[in-house]
C-alpha cells in the first residue's frame, strides 16, 4: 500500500517503530514467528499426550461402535455392523427409559444445586465463626471420595438406617422406606445424595463470586431502598452470571457422568432404576460384555458431553464479549 | 492393524470408563462399610466369592461342556443321594471356541527358580490361600508365587484389558464361568496334558473338571453350594413346625415369623450373577432349567418372591444385599431363615444365633440347588504354565489341601478318597450342606448361559426392587431363553 506521500506503510511502520524504540515491523513478524514456534513446540507434549490417551482411543471407541464386539471378538477382528448398534440401542425400551432418567436426574440435579448453592452461598456470605465452621464442615464433605460417601449414605438409607428410624420414632411413616431399594424412590434418593456431594462446591463458588461484587453497590442498592430479595435477584445475581453459567456446566457434566456413586449405592438397580447412560454402557461393556453396545452408549454420551462443552463455551464466550 | 488395535483397547476401555467417570477403586475393597448395610455384593475379600459369587453362574459353566447334573459323585456323595437323572440338555461342542496349546509336561527340577503369577478374588492374606501356596512351595522351594487380589466382578475384564497389552498372570483362580467367558477369548489355555499326567485325576468327578470341547480348561478342588439358615429360637416362636421344604411352606412359614414379630427372610438380590444362583433352585424344584422354563414356572417363582417382598417378608434392601450379607443380617438374631454358604458356617457358628440348615426350597421334582466353587485354569500366555499348575496340584488338589481347606474355609474338597473322612461330618452343619451338594444341579451349557445367568439376576434385582411385576419379569424371563436357545 503506497501512502499520499509516497511512503510504503512498511516505511512507516518501520520508522514509527524506531521512533517508539521498538523494532520495526518486519522484526515484529519475525518476533512473531519466533513466538508462534515456541508456543507450538510447548503445546506439542500436551498434544502429544491427548493424541494419544485421548483422540486414538476416542478413534478406537468409535470402530468399536460400529462393530459387532463381544468377549469372543474383543481381542480379534471386529465385524463391521455399521450404525446397528445404534439403531439397536436406540430401540432399546431400556436404553430410551435409562436417557429419561438421565436427563431427569441431571436436569434435578442441576437446578436444585444452584438454587440450594445460591442460597447457602448467601446465607455464608456474612464472615462469622459459625459460617467459618459451616464451611470447613463443607469442604470436608466435597472432599470426600465417592465410595465412602456412598457406603455412608446406603447404611444410613437401609430400612434400619438412621433416617427411617428417626421417620419412624417421629410417626411420619408407619413401615421402613428402602430409599435405595425401592423403584419409586431410589432414584430421587440417589439424586439427594449427589446433590448432598455436590452442594458445597457450588456454595463456594458463588460465594467467592458474591465476594467479588464491590460493597459499595450492594450498599448503594440498600440507600436507594432495594429489599434483599430485590438486592440479590436484580445486582447480586446478575453480577455473578458468569460464575452460575460455568457452575451450571460443571454440575451438568459432573451428574452425567456420575458412576461411582451409583455403582456403590445401587449398582444401577433395582434393575435399571437408577442407571444413567454412562453407567449403563459401563454395564453392557463389564457386566453383559457387549463391548459394541457399550461402545455406541459411550458415543452417545461422548456427543452428549461434547454439546454441552459447545454449550459452554459458546455462552462463556458471549459473556465476555457482553 | 489389527494388534495395534489391540494394543490400543486398554486405552478404548479407559475413555469408555472416563465417560462413565468409573474412576472408582472397586467397591469391593472399599466398602466393606457400615455393618449390615450390604456394602457391595463382592465385598470383603475372599468369601463372598467363594459364597455369593463363586456358587453363581461360575458353575453356570457357560459353554463349558459341564458334566451337566449333579455333581454328587463328589466327596459329598457318601450320602448316595445324588441325584445324577437330570441332566439338562445343551449343545455338546461350541463352535469358535478352543483352548490354546501349552507347553509338553517336562520333568521339572525341583531347585527351579521361576515365578509363578496368580490372579484371583480370593485374598492371598487368608490362611487358607497362604497354606495353598506354602504345600506348593515347599515341593519347589525357589519358586516365588504372585497371588494378586482382584475384586470379583473385576477379574474378567482386568484380563482381558492386560491381554491386549500383555502381562497376564499365569493362572486364574476363581469361578469356573471365568474359564468359559475367557475362553471365547482365547486366553486359556489347554491343560489336557499336566491334567493326564496327574496321578490322582481319578479321584476326582468329571463334574469338577471343566472342558471345553473336551479339552480341560479348569479344574475345582471343592465345590460349594447354598442352604437356608434358620433362627431355632425364632421359628420355635413362631411354631414354624414341621420345616418348609416347598415354595408354599416356606411363604407359609415366613407369615408366622413376621406375625411373630420377626423378619422372615434374607437373601441376596443385587444386580450382579450372583443373584440367580438363589432363585434358579426354585425352577429347579419345579423341573424347570434355561431352555424349559414355561410361564406357569416362572409366575409360580416370581410370583412368590412378589409375594415376600410385598407381604414384608423380604426387606427391598435384598437388592443391595450379597448373600454374604444376608447371612450377617442373620447373625443379628433377629431373622428367621436366610441363604448361606458352607464357608458361612465357621462364621454362623461363632455367632450366638442357634441355627440349622436345610435345603432351599423345592417343588415336585425335589430340592436342588446349583454348584459352586472356584476352580483354576492356566491361561494361553503362560510363561510357566507347568508350576502353574502344580501350584494347584500340589495346592489345591492333594489330599492333604482337601481337609485343610475343609477345615480353613468350610469348603467341602471334591476328591473321592476324602469321602469318608470322620472330620468330613464331624460337624453337622456341615454335614447338611454335604447332604445338599449331593442334589445339585447345573445349568444346561448353552453358549451365552453365562451372561444370561447374569440378566436373570437382574430381572429378580428388578423385580423385587418393584420395577416389575410377576408378569413382566415372566415376560422377560421367556424373552431371554429365546435369546439363549436360539
């Protein structure tokens, strides 16, 4: 590009370049390129690693899928069946009732969670020693494997478990719920235990958020008469958006592929009354050995997981923008 | 292609289980948890697979070529009881499976230095397993053996995960259902050879030595099978007399013992193989087995657990329960009959419950139950497939193992010449379970019966869960033996 005088924009750039005591444009590039190199070649160990722990067993998972692979064939030539196992596990009655169990148990989880977070975290957002206490109790609980909270939580579920005594002691049954054992109630019983499990993480989270918002709005929101209702729903809640959105996701994936609990707790059962999908192809891959079975459950929840990470990042990214 | 496929499954499993988010140490190890609450089916090492999951499917035999029927040409036979007229029916050779050739028996020196691996639910900590190894160790003193613990209803598909990338031990130890799924694999291996050159082979009934297109592919030292337990305090209050043998007394007699004020029943109902094991018996009482269940049979046995659920006779925790923990619910003293094992007795006998043992229920053709028990099979890779099986020779096999883990374990050894050994039926808890082996029977040995046993386990998980009725878990029963007979 030639300027009115004359000059070449890379003239230009070069001498504003010097006069600013920086190299010129072309040495910019050339620094560039030099960065980009670098930056490549840091990425490559990473790429290396997710290459190989990641994308060719992804690969794998998905010619397994297309093939018909039981214990007989797993360690041989996989027939190809092309998208059989798909239309067969789509009309599954099981598979389709385990996907609506699943999305209802998600969809529970996910908004229960931040409701019940949203509320704790306010309730803790005051720094008083008992909230200090509340929240050590919590970590505590996050911290807890899975396999131990979900031996503690069948014991304390069992017909003789604390909770049907104390129901019974205080007369609001009269026979023993077997929470974790009965077709009507295990799987809410289940979804309370993740979201026992997964309350205090989204407590934290928002209330480090909450902490970030300036006092002097929330005190400016109070002189001008907004109600704590109205303090939290129209500055509160707003100002922590980005934060709700990023814990909605992480709630969304982490119950979707909640399987330790489940598998200690119920093993999916009584019969498939509280599997979900992943949990489902886990049993058809290391119970049923259908690994062509598994393999296509396993694509169906990989997409799931892969549209709620588009999900995510596509809002994260609107965020902010906005 | 196709090896580095191979290679690259291990890696297929680990984002199949990332996806599941099975990033679990297995239950079984883990949670053993609060008492009574059941915990997983496979918990606490050792017993429940000898119990609860060794005596399920594992004599399910699957597509080994079983000896079909009872194994009561077993120690246990002194009893002359057995009942061998009721073999079920099955194809005899199974195409596309074959055992892997090993290694010609050789004269081996006894100052070897070699290392024998082992893979096995069993825990090697137990005394029981210790003297196995030690009678083995102390013919070939520099042998090491590795006796890896790994949970139940892991062990399959830990082997076939580290065949793929190799490394898989020499030896499995465990239920022989093992043998048959690892078998369609390819990874065991043929022991025809060490098995005929082992002197005392005679001893032992063909129903303990399971083949696969008439090669051996493992080989049991004892067998095992389930009873009922009952409280004799409970059901002397309750006037439970004379004692159930049929599916009516037993419903019978659980609605005195609830009305006496106790809990009627426990048994195991999880989600796992080893369920089926304690509801194939009612069938068999019916004259019923995979490939002749007929919709009256199955209404009658589901229906009637339908029945002990929603009277309250069996707790829905059932679901949760391995046999194993049934019998600790039982030992609290405040149920009137659960399943149990013979391993359980030296366990029910330290207890304060005073209790007996009789046979589960039966029908018109008589009370039977399926056999259990853990048997051993080399495998294809074996780098010493001889040591490995005189491990289990010398171990497992010997007279001298047999009244050991008698007296270790409470399982009853299968060799003849041990049949009439006082110490046998010295102990008459004992001697009823001796009495019980003596009419068990096995599954017909369709292709696939492996995994069918596990699905029916899932239909009684479902069905006693309230997720089905009689009529569905019937429907689905049938729909099943379809599948498997086709």
């Amino acid at each position: 590009m030639i300027t009115r005088a004359g000059t070449s924009r890379r003239q230009l750039d070069r001498t504003i370049a010097e006069a600013r005591g920086g190299p010129a444009q072309g040495g910019r590039r050339g620094l560039r390129r030099h960065a980009s190199i670098t930056n490549t070649l840091f990425l490559i160990p990473a790429f290396v690693f997710v290459a190989i722990f990641s994308i060719y067993p992804m690969y794998i998972l998905i010619e397994m899928s297309i093939a018909r692979v039981g214990i007989a064939d797993i360690l041989g030539v996989w027939p190809y069946v092309g998208l059989g196992n798909f239309s067969e596990i789509l009309s599954d009655p099981t598979f389709r009732q385990v996907a609506v169990q699943t999305v209802i148990l998600v969809g529970g989880i996910v908004i229960v969670t931040l409701v019940a977070g949203l509320v704790a975290a306010f309730l803790l957002r005051a720094q008083t020693r008992f909230n200090a206490v509340t929240q050590t109790l919590m970590v505590l609980v996050w911290v807890l494997p899975p396999v131990i909270v979900g031996s503690l939580w069948k014991f304390l579920l069992s017909s003789d478990g604390v909770f049907n005594t104390v129901l019974l002691w205080l007369h609001v049954i009269r026979e023993p719920i077997a929470f974790l054992a009965d077709n009507g109630v295990a799987l809410a019983a289940v979804a309370m235990v993740m979201l026992w499990t997964g309350l205090p993480f989204a407590a934290l989270v928002l209330k480090a958020a909450m902490l970030d918002i300036s006092p002097e709005i929330l005190d400016a929101g109070q002189v001008d008469g907004a109600s704590n209702w109205q303090i939290a729903t129209r500055i509160v809640i707003p100002m922590i958006r980005p934060a709700v959105l990023t814990l909605a996701i992480l709630i969304l994936v982490g119950a979707f592929k909640t399987f330790d609990l489940i598998y200690v707790m119920t093993q999916g059962g009584p019969g498939t009354s509280t599997a979900t999908v992943p949990y489902l192809g886990y049993v058809s891959a290391f119970r049923d050995y259908n690994f062509g079975i598994a393999a296509a459950m396993s694509v169906v929840a990989m997409i799931v997981v892969l549209i709620m990470s588009g999900i995510y990042v596509w809002a994260l990214r609107r965020e902010e923008r906005s | 292609m196709v090896r580095v496929r191979q290679a690259a499954l291990a890696a297929a499993a680990a984002v199949c289980l990332a996806l599941a988010g099975c990033n679990v140490a297995s239950p079984s190890s883990s949670t053993s948890g609060p008492a009574g609450s059941g915990g997983a089916s496979e918990s606490s090492a050792g017993s429940p697979a000898t119990g609860g999951a060794s005596s399920g499917p594992g004599s399910a035999s699957g597509s080994v070529s079983a000896s079909g029927g009872a194994s009561g040409s077993t120690s246990a036979s002194t009893s002359g009881s057995a009942s061998a007229g009721n073999a079920p029916q099955g194809p005899e050779e199974i195409p596309g499976i074959s055992l892997a050739p090993l290694a010609a028996p050789a004269n081996l020196s006894k100052d070897v230095k070699a290392t024998v691996t082992v893979w096995s639910y069993e825990d090697p900590k137990t005394p029981w397993i210790q003297s196995l190894i030690k009678r083995f160790t102390d013919v070939y003193p520099n042998v090491t053996v590795n006796w890896t613990y790994v949970p139940f209803g892991n062990l399959v598909s830990k082997l076939l995960a580290t065949a793929t990338a190799g490394g898989a031990p020499d030896a499995v130890f465990g239920a022989p259902q093992f043998t048959a799924q690892l078998a369609q694999a390819g990874l065991v291996g043929d022991m025809s050879a060490y098995w005929n050159q082992f002197p005392d082979r005679s001893e032992f009934p063909d129903s303990v030595v399971w083949k696969i297109n008439g090669k051996v592919g493992a080989v049991q030292g004892y067998v095992n099978t389930g009873g009922i337990v009952y409280n004799k305090s409970i059901i002397t209050k309750a006037g439970v007399n004379p004692l159930p043998t049929t599916l009516d007394e037993f419903t019978a007699a659980f609605k005195k013992i609830k009305d006496a004020g106790y809990q009627a029943f426990a048994m195991g109902a999880t989600n796992d193989a080893t369920t089926e094991t304690q509801v194939l018996p009612y069938f068999l009482g019916l004259g019923e087995n995979y490939g002749t269940f007929t919709e009256k049979g199955a209404m009658t046995v589901f229906g009637a657990i339908d029945s002990w659920v929603k009277d309250g006779y069996l707790s829905k925790d059932a679901t949760g329960w391995s046999i194993n923990d049934a019998t600790n619910n039982f030992m609290a003293g405040k149920i009137g009959f659960a399943l149990a094992g013979p391993w359980e007795v030296p366990a029910l006998e330290k207890s304060k419950v005073d209790f007996g043992i009789i046979p589960m229920a039966g029908g018109p053709a008589g009370q039977h139950t399926v056999p259990g028990g853990e048997g051993f099979s080399v495998l294809s890779e074996s780098q010493q497939p001889q040591l490995a099986f005189e491990l289990f020779q010398y171990g497992l096999l010997s007279q001298a193992a047999g009244k050991d883990i008698f007296e270790q374990a409470g399982q009853i050894p299968a060799r003849k010449d041990l049949s009439g050994q006082p110490w046998l039926t010295k102990d008459p808890n004992i001697a009823e379970y001796v009495k019980i082996v003596a009419h068990m029977q096995n599954r017909p040995p369709y292709p696939g019966i492996v995994e069918a046993a596990v699905k029916f386990s899932g239909i009684v998980n479902a069905l006693v869960g309230g997720q089905d009725t009689p009529a569905t878990a019937t429907q689905q029963l049938l729909a099943l033996q379809k599948t498997l007979t086709k």
